[in-house]
C-alpha cells in the first residue's frame, strides 16, 4: 500500500495550477482567433454589397488612391457602416450579458424585455410631439424609454405570487414589445413626417448613417462599457446569490443600480443610432460561455468581440440575400435569433422537469 509523503499535496497544486495555466491560455487563444474573425469580418463588410469590391482596391480608396467611385462608396458609406455596426454591436452584447448576470435569467435580453422596444416609442413619440430633433435628442428620448421598459416588465413580471421568474420576464417583455411595436407603427403611419423619417429606422438597420451619428453616441457607449466592465468580479459574487454576496461585501442594491444605469446607456445610444435590433444580446453571451464558462471576466471581454462579429455578419447577409436589394440588420437578427430563444425555453423546461 503506497505511503503518503508530504510531496503530493504540492504536486497536488501544481497540476491545478497547471490546469488553470491551461484554461487562462485556452481562453486567450479563442480571443485572439475572435479578434482575427472580427478583423476579417470588418474588411467583408467594406467589401461586399450592391457592388463587390476587391480587398486590394479597398486598401487603395482608404488611402485616397485608386477609382473615384470606390473611394466614395468605402470612405462615405461602407467605413461609415461598419464602424457603427461594429460599436453597436459591442452596445448591444454587452448589454445583453449584462441583464443575463444582473438578473440571473439566460432568457434576457434588450430586445425580449422590451428595452429595445421602450427606447423605439420614446424616440418615435418624441420626434411626434416636438418634431424634427438632433440625433442627441434622440438619445435622451431612448434613454428614458429604456429605463421605463425596464422598470414596467420587472413589476409585471412580479405581479402575483412568486419571484419574477425567467420565463415571467420574458413573457412580460415579449407583451410590453408588442404593445409598444403597436404605439411606434401606429405613430409612424399617421404621421407622414414621422414615417419619413423612421421608416426604416423602425426594423434596425445600419444603412444611411454617417460620421455624425457615430460621434454622438460613442461616449455614452464608452461610459456603458467602462461601467460593464468593471462590474465583472461583482457579477460573480452576485452569481452565488443577493445574501452570499452582501455576505462577501459586495453592495447588492449599487451594483443592481450601476447595472442598470449601464444596460440603459448601452442600448439607448444603440437604438438611437440605428433602431430597434433584437436577440445580438441573447445569443452572444450564450455562445461566449461555451469558450469561457461562466466567469464574467472573461465572458464582458468576449462579448465586446463576439457581438460585432453576429451584428456585421447579419449586416454582411442582409445586403447579399436578395441579390437586388437588402434587408435591414434587425430582420437578420429576428430570424436567427428566434429559434434560438425557442431551443432555450425548450432546454430550460426539459432541465426543470
């Protein structure tokens, strides 16, 4: 019978410590190929639409050389929309991991709380009372319809016995959407300067947008992002329960606060800048955790690089689909992500019996 010796707890630690080695090292790999498929996604998406583009005259109209008319379509369009896409996307996946740690709820979402749709009717119904606007006052329009959304899902869904549960958010968000679609529709059909102005804008899309609208909301993106961030190690604690947390010395009711204040500026601007756009918050974080598992501070991280990666590949599709037209990036997003949220109700009820 082999005797013990004092050596083996050591070699005990030192295999944990190289599992850990292993895991942290595995981690960055997968974020460095992450980075490496959002550079080339971002290329893609200068390159590909009405008109295809070669990558070598790509890299010649950014630097002002080469045809004419491709240095307009990539300088004053294609950058334009890419960049956007690319800050959005970062908006929107973080935000939606955010609400998915804050509420302890996989099924969250900007879009399936109804946050999305809140910022859409405070804009539409601001632009109709007050007329034509800044694209700032857009913003402070979308930050207080999504803070409304927010706060009226959370006292439905806690309406009646019992906590406010996964599927009870979701189903109350799912309800404020469509009531709030209905409002926007109704606003913008009856009001032809409404409608010409957010026809479009309504469904999500990135098409149109310039230089400015980027300038406008990238601070309040940054700020959302900065707060998001620095939650991470909070979240964790926050993961294991309300009383195991305040039990570590995390201020519970702050962090819920800061959280929320973060998801607001994250999907206002986003919303403000090119509309409603759904499920990028639901499906990232999904896919992330299966590279990270479930530690925030690697799952905030990579969803900053996964979610643009989902937001201009669905832009990318939407403008090649058709062949003679496009369709808007919030219609892309809807039809992938809506089997995705059906497979996790499913999983999720398929656990619980």
């Amino acid at each position: 019978m082999p005797v013990p010796t004092v050596d083996q707890p050591v070699d005990d630690a030192q295999t944990a410590a190289a599992g850990l080695v292993r895991t942290t090292r595995g981690r960055l790999f997968w974020l460095a190929v992450c980075v490496a498929v959002l550079a080339v996604t971002c290329l893609a998406s200068i390159a590909i639409g009405a008109k295809y583009i070669p990558l070598d005259d790509v890299v010649r109209a950014l630097l002002d050389t080469g045809d004419v008319n491709n240095q307009v379509i990539v300088g004053d369009m294609r950058v334009n929309r890419t960049i956007l896409g690319l800050v959005c996307g970062i908006a929107l996946g973080l935000a939606g991991a955010l609400m998915q740690a804050l509420t302890r709820n996989p099924l969250a979402d900007p879009g399936i709380l109804g946050v999305n749709a809140g910022a859409a009717f405070a804009v539409v119904l601001g632009v109709t009372l007050f007329g034509s606007m800044s694209l700032t006052g857009y913003i402070w329009f979308a930050f207080a319809g999504a803070a409304l959304a927010s706060t009226v899902v959370y006292a439905l869904a806690m309406v009646g016995r019992g906590q406010a549960s996964p599927v009870r958010l979701a189903l109350s968000g799912i309800a404020l959407a469509a009531v709030l679609l209905g409002f926007t529709d109704a606003l913008i059909i009856s009001n032809p300067h409404v409608l010409d102005v957010f026809r479009f804008w309504q469904v999500g899309s990135l098409a149109g947008r310039d230089a400015d609208t980027f300038g406008a909301v990238l601070p309040f993106i940054v700020v959302g992002v900065v707060l998001a961030l620095g939650l991470a190690r909070t979240l964790d604690a926050m993961a294991l329960g309300d009383d195991t947390a305040a039990a570590l010395g995390v201020n519970v009711m702050l962090a819920r606060v800061v959280g929320v204040v973060g998801v607001t500026l994250l999907c206002g601007a986003a919303t403000a800048a090119i509309g409603p756009v759904a499920f990028v918050g639901l499906m990232v974080p999904h896919v992330v955790r299966a590279f990270t598992g479930p530690d925030q501070r690697w799952i905030l991280p990579f969803c900053l690089v996964v979610a643009p990666i989902l937001m201009l590949a669905s832009d990318i599709a939407g403008r090649v689909v058709l062949g003679t037209g496009e369709l808007p990036v919030g219609i892309v997003t809807t039809v992938v992500g809506g089997p995705v949220l059906i497979a996790l109700v499913r999983r999720r009820r398929m656990v619980a019996s």
